[in-house]
C-alpha cells in the first residue's frame, strides 16, 4: 500500500523550543503538485482551450516548472504544520520558524518545525528569605497642612491679570501648543516656573530641562495669567468639600494619607518580594518569543515616527542620538527580557496561589478604591469595563492578594531614609 499520511516526529527538545520533522509521502506531494497546477488552470485564460483545460506544458513555459514547485510546498507547509501542531498537542507561544527541504517532483518532502515553548518555571523556596524596603514616614500635622492646601488651591477663585502685568509666583498661567493647552501653578521652586515669572502674556517659553542632543520641543505659548484668591482653611472650606466641619475634613485628610502611605509600604514590599524571586527564579526564555516581540516593537516605532510632523524615519531618529538600530534591538530585547520574566513569574505565583475573584468581590474592591478617590463608584466600574481593563484589573488585584500570601513567608526588614 502506497503511503500517504504525513509523519511528525519531534527532532530535538529543549526547555524553550520543540524541532519537529515533518514528512510528506511522495503520493501525497503529487496530489498536492496536481491540486496546485488544477488551481492556476482554472483561473488561466488561453484562446483555444476551455475554462481548467489548459496543458500542463503550456502553464510549465508560461510560469515556469519552479513556480508550480515552490507553491506546492508553500501548501504543505501551512496545511501540514497546523496539522503536526494539533496531532502533537503542541501550543507555541510566539511563531514557529519553517526551514524548507529541497524537493523535486516523485519525491517525498521533509521540512522542519522550530516550535517555541515556555519552560517549566519553579517558583523558588521561600523559607529564610529576607526582604529589605525604605520605611514610610509616619502622616504628621505638615502632611495635613499641605493636603488642605492642595484642597484650597483646587477651589480658588482665579482673576485674569491684565496683559501688561508680569507672572508672579502663585499666580495660575495658561500654556499651549498647537490646539491644546493646560493650566499649572506658578512655583518657583520648579524650572517651568521660575522662567515664567517675570514673562508677560503672548510670550514664548522653551521647554527646561531637555536634553541637549535631542531637537528641542517646540515652545510652550503664555496665553493667559490669572492671580488666585484662596479660601480660608476653615468650616466653610470643608462645607464645600463635603464635609461637616473643618475637623471633619481634617480627620479625613488623615485617614486617606494614612491609607496611601500603607498602600504604597505594601507595593514596597511586593516589588522587593518580586526581585528577590526573579533574582532566585532561573528559567530561559523562547528565543523566538524575544525576536517576535523586538520586531514589532520596531515595527511600532516605525510607524509612530511616521505619523509624526513632519514625519520622521527610525534610522534619522536614532542618528539624531548617536544610536544605531542594533544598540536599540539589544536595549529593546533586554527589556522584553525582564518584562516577560516577571509576568511568567507572577502568573505562576498566581496559579499556584489558587487565588481568585469573581464579579461580586472586585466590584466590592473596586467601590471601595473608588470611594476612596472621591469618585462614583458605578461610573468607576462602568469606566473599568467600557475600556477593557475589567479583566487586567482583576488579574491585577489577585496577584497582589497571591503576593501578600507569600509576604506572610518572608522577613520584612525596614531601612530608614537618610
């Protein structure tokens, strides 16, 4: 019996990567051969022959023997490796590579399949770990002082100076660029605002700070200076702010610094705990994966440029800094490397966890952010869905409760700021 059925065989395996041979019989190639030929005589039309009776002879001297033999194999290439991936359950993470085999016509075909894959990742032993982090000043009465005047500064009473009159610290200007603009507080203690006072309204202002081998931004224009008139920290203040009394406000003030700063000890703690592990954890990463990721991330960055006005290409770009695509692929590559290590990492954490959430806890999780944001709660669940983050969101929050498991394992030792 004449056979037909492909063969798949896996060639080589490693922790990132499964080399498959792929063997096609020769009957099946000349049914393949046939079927290709078929196709380009049903849509060829030659005077004197009908509709798919076109000779052979005649396409071979039109097209070429070679063109019929090389889409032959294109076909079995697509068909075949689908198929070698499903019989072998096997799911590549990034784009397998193909390498051809030569193949004449009566022959059995064998091309090769480089599958990338993940490795097995081993979340490492926990016990004796010790984590080091900065400790978090405690909330004091200047912390308060600063926050009621954040709260008065946001419900001041602006007056538009007249245009002859110069920027004076505290006063609010208005900056644009092309269509848009924004409003920002004069403060001295910031290089925007220390080269605005003193300017006078149509003015033009360069952006400090730049770096002097990048083209300079374009300059910011002073459209309009108001002076601000600030509510008195008092009882009325706190009225407007929603609050009973200005004690009231104060004690509320407290409560939410509090909560950010043991928000941001616990991030602390899990990013520390988050480099302790990858810096135990050893696992190699599809080199495949790596090369798919830099190239579209170049593909991106070439197509940003573009739109840019006026348009930009990436060799102009990186020239302009004294860079060459290869040192932007090795920084780019090294990037992905770390990122992709440290989601691997977390979704393994996260499995072996076992943690979970369902609608009705992340809903309760995010009211309670929301509220604490001064925010509706519906709108900021609605705003969470309507952009597609529902889903990051929960992953997100069942990681950090995966984390704080672990952190129950661990030594937290707190290092004093200097």
């Amino acid at each position: 019996m004449i056979p037909t059925e492909p063969t798949f065989n896996i060639e080589e395996k490693s922790d990132t990567q499964v080399v498959l041979r792929v063997e096609i019989p020769a009957e099946a190639m000349q049914q393949a051969l046939e079927a290709t030929y078929d196709r380009y005589a049903q849509g060829a039309r030659v005077p004197g022959f009908r509709k798919g009776r076109v000779p052979r002879e005649y396409l071979e001297s039109r097209f070429g023997a070679e063109e019929f033999t090389a889409e032959t194999q294109d076909d079995v290439h697509e068909r075949y490796a689908r198929r070698a991936l499903k019989d072998l359950d096997l799911r590549p993470v990034a784009s397998p590579r193909l390498t051809p085999g030569a193949w004449q016509p009566g022959q059995p075909y064998t091309f090769r399949l480089a599958v990338p894959t993940f490795a097995e990742i081993v979340v490492p032993e926990l016990h004796g770990l010790e984590i080091e982090v900065p400790a978090i000043p405690a909330v004091g009465e200047s912390d308060i002082e600063d926050a009621l005047q954040s709260l008065r500064w946001r419900f001041a009473t602006l007056h538009e100076k007249p245009a002859t009159e110069p920027v004076a610290a505290d006063d609010v200007a208005r900056l644009g660029r092309g269509e848009a603009s924004s409003q920002l507080r004069v403060d001295p203690a910031t290089p925007l605002g220390a080269d605005l006072i003193g300017r006078h309204v149509g003015e033009e202002i360069a952006v400090p700070g730049s770096d002097p081998n990048d083209d300079a931004p374009p300059p910011l224009r002073l459209l309009a200076v108001h002076s601000a008139t600030l509510p008195e920290a008092d009882d009325e203040l706190a009225r407007i702010a929603g609050y009973d009394s200005l004690d009231a406000l104060r004690e509320h003030l407290d409560g939410a610094l509090r909560r950010h700063r043991e928000e941001r000890a616990l991030d602390a703690k899990r990013g520390a705990l988050v480099e302790r592990l990858l810096d135990a954890a050893e696992f190699p990463l599809p080199e495949l994966l790596l090369d798919e990721i830099v190239e579209r991330e170049i593909a991106e960055l070439r197509d940003r440029l573009a739109e840019e006005r006026p348009p930009a290409s990436l060799e102009d770009a990186l020239a302009e800094r004294n860079e060459d695509e290869a040192s932007l692929r090795v920084s780019l590559r090294g990037t992905a490397t770390r990122r992709l290590r440290r989601d691997l990492l977390l979704g393994k954490v996260l499995e072996e966890s076992g943690v979970s959430l369902d609608d009705a806890a992340l809903e309760t999780r995010a009211s309670e952010v929301a509220k604490a944001e001064g925010e509706n709660p519906m709108k900021y669940i609605a705003r969470l869905k309507a952009e597609e983050r529902w889903e990051d969101y929960r992953r997100a929050e069942a990681t950090a409760d995966a984390l704080d498991r672990l952190l129950e394992q661990v030594t937290v030792r707190e290092k004093e700021t200097e």
